[in-house]
C-alpha cells in the first residue's frame, strides 16, 4: 500500500519517537508538581515553548499547548470572543473552514454568521469580505491553507482589512505549520492553532497562540495549567517530540517545496490521456500549497474512486478526515459552488517528504486505467 493522504495524517518521524520515548521515561514528571521530577518536566516544557515561539516568530507567552487543532480552534474563538476589541455580536468566517471551526460556530448563541464562498481559484474574495463587514463584526476566521484544496488564503490582506475596523482575527494554521515561513504572518492574526501530527510528530498535541495583549477569560474556569487556557496534565513527551520534529522540517522547507512541486507537476502529467475529464481546484502557483491536490473526475464518485485505488494499492482520500464519517461532501465543494453530483466526485491526492516520484507515476496511471475501464 502506498500513501497518499499526508494531509490527514504523517507517519511518526524516526527522531521524535526517539525524544517522545525518553521524555517519557526521564522527563516523567507532572510539570506542575513542585519537586524536583516535577521541575525538571516543567523546564522541558518551557523549553520547548521558547523553542517553538523562535520558530513562529512569537511572544512565547501568548503561545499554549493543547490535544491538536480542532481543540486549538476551540479554545482560540472562545478566548478572542471573552475580550472582543468592541461591543458586536457578527463573525464572518470562510465557508470551507474545517469541519471544528463549523461545530463551534454552530453552537454560539445569540451571534449571526456570514460565510463567504471561495473564488474560482478556491480564494476568499477580498472585497467580499470588506463588504461583510458590519458595526456588530468582532470576529473574523480565515484559515490559512485550505487542507482539501491546498489554497493559501491572502491572509495579509485580511489582517489589514480587520484591523482597519477593530476586529479579532483568527486562522487555523494546521495545513501550514511546518510547510510554509510563518514568521511574517503570525504577527498579523489574533490568535491561530496548529496541530504535531501533520508534520510527523505524535498525535493528541498542538498548540495555541493568542496575542499576549489580549486579555481573554478561561473558558474552563479553575484551571492550573497552561496559565489557565485548558485543563488537563500537560502532555511534556508530546510536545518535545512535536517541538524536535518541528525544528528537523523547518529546515527542509525549500527542499521538501521544491520537491512537491516536481511530484504535483508529474502526476498532472500522467493525467493527461483523461485531462478533459479532470477539474483541478487550485490556485496561482505563489497561493497554493503543491502538495495537495483537490479535483474530481467527471462522471465519477470520489468515494467510488478512492476504494478502487485502495484496491489497487494507493491510499487517498475524499476530503477531510474530520468530516468523512458524517458521509458528508467536503466542505471546499460547496464553498467552490459545486453541484450535489460534482462534490461527490471530489478527491484529494496529497504528498510527504518521503514520497516517491516513480510511485506518483504510478498513481497517476491507476487513476488513468481506473476511468478508462469505468466508461467503457
């Protein structure tokens, strides 16, 4: 079986098993425990969120650890909402954000909220969003790469628009944390999350950042730890492990970009022989994430699809795993405008840094066979 849903989920990296292992066995402690098993697992801790704020380009006060993205989305909104910048109750967010800013959104009482649709090219429209804007808008959610199309939202644009207007800004940075420099953005969101295991580190860790100058209000009241943003013994072996494997990536951004743009422009070309079949969603090449690839094959399903490379030994996907269980299209397919039939025929393809070129070659000719034999 050969692996093609990297924006699901990574494999462990050989290292971070490493550092997670022995931060577990030596480093064991309870990092809000005063002795000294307890000191020593709070130093690591510490260690790791400065090491982490250098890489972002943050405050480390403003950053916190969590159980992964969707908590991280969770816990963001609630914080911005506790401490919005003046009296509202409007939130504008994207319409194909992942499925937990959708689930927290739902359950907000007494808030109205605008979602606005992507472009052709899958981008949030700019002066769509200008034009949302009302007096009541304290909030506004973008995230920055869409983890079904690959999209890289114009997130410099969006941060000047709501600072113009005094509004919070909040993006998931799951998709581009560990994939693109984020130093030049996070300064200009209020909060944003990211999550360790889209960059092969564990699962069941992530983190928080929220603008230090915000003074927001636990949604947990009663909390210790981490300053009282959440509850629960902090996860140390975890976010060692995410912080080692977060410096080892960032260091292999250019090779690994220019790596899946080889493999992105290679399987478009084995496309060929059904191109007038295939409909890439996808951005200008400086706003679009190579390694993710969103597109449907006309006249046929993307579940369909997705179970006959399985069966044929390659593993992609329909979309969001967050979301698949629920039987429902992709959220990006309706943000796009698709029709009930052109969603269902949505797949994503998307690459590791340990994909190969030959087995791309290979997919692209599976997927190629696949529909030929389907519209004989």
């Amino acid at each position: 079986m050969i692996y093609f849903d990297f924006a699901a989920t990574t494999p462990l990296d050989a290292e971070a098993a490493e550092v997670f292992l022995q931060a577990s066995t030596e480093f064991f402690g309870n990092s809000s425990s005063l002795h000294d098993f307890g000191g020593q697992s709070q130093d690591l801790l510490e260690n790791c969120r400065e090491e982490l704020a250098n890489l972002l380009g943050i405050n480390k006060k403003g950053l916190y650890f969590t159980s992964g993205g969707s908590e991280g989305n969770f816990l963001a909104i609630e914080a911005l909402l506790s401490a919005p910048k003046k009296a509202g109750k409007h939130i504008i967010a994207g319409m194909a954000e992942h499925s937990s800013i959708h689930g927290i959104l739902d359950r907000l009482e007494g808030y109205s909220i605008t979602y606005l649709p992507l472009n052709s090219s899958g981008l949030i429209d700019i002066e769509e969003l200008a034009n949302a804007i009302t007096p009541d808008t304290v909030l506004v959610i973008v995230q920055h790469v869409n983890s079904e199309i690959g999209t890289i939202q114009p997130l410099e644009d969006i941060a000047r628009i709501c600072r113009e207007h005094d509004i919070h800004f909040h993006s998931d940075f799951v998709q581009s944390f560990g994939k693109i420099e984020l130093k030049k953005i996070t300064p200009l969101v209020s909060s944003f999350s990211f999550s360790g295991h889209k960059i092969y580190g564990p699962k069941g860790v992530g983190g928080v950042y929220v603008d230090p100058a915000i003074s927001w209000r636990a949604f947990f009241p009663g909390g210790s730890h981490e300053r009282g943003f959440r509850p629960g013994t902090v996860n140390v072996p975890a976010i060692a492990s995410m912080t080692a494997v977060a410096q080892k990536i960032h260091d292999q951004l250019v090779q690994c970009h220019g790596h899946f743009l080889q493999l992105r422009a290679t399987l478009m070309e084995s496309l060929n022989p059904i191109k007038d079949s295939v409909v890439v969603f996808e951005a200008a090449p400086d706003s679009q994430l190579p390694s993710i690839i969103g597109l449907r094959i006309s006249g046929v399903e993307g579940q369909w699809m997705m179970l006959e490379c399985n069966r044929y030994g390659f593993a992609i996907s329909t979309g969001s795993a967050c979301q698949i269980g629920m039987q429902a299209p992709a959220k990006v397919t309706q943000a796009l405008g698709l029709s009930p039939q052109e969603a269902k025929e949505f797949i994503r393809i998307s690459f590791g840094k340990t994909t190969k070129m030959e087995d791309v070659v290979k997919l692209g000719e599976t997927i190629v066979d696949i529909v030929m034999k389907f519209k004989l």
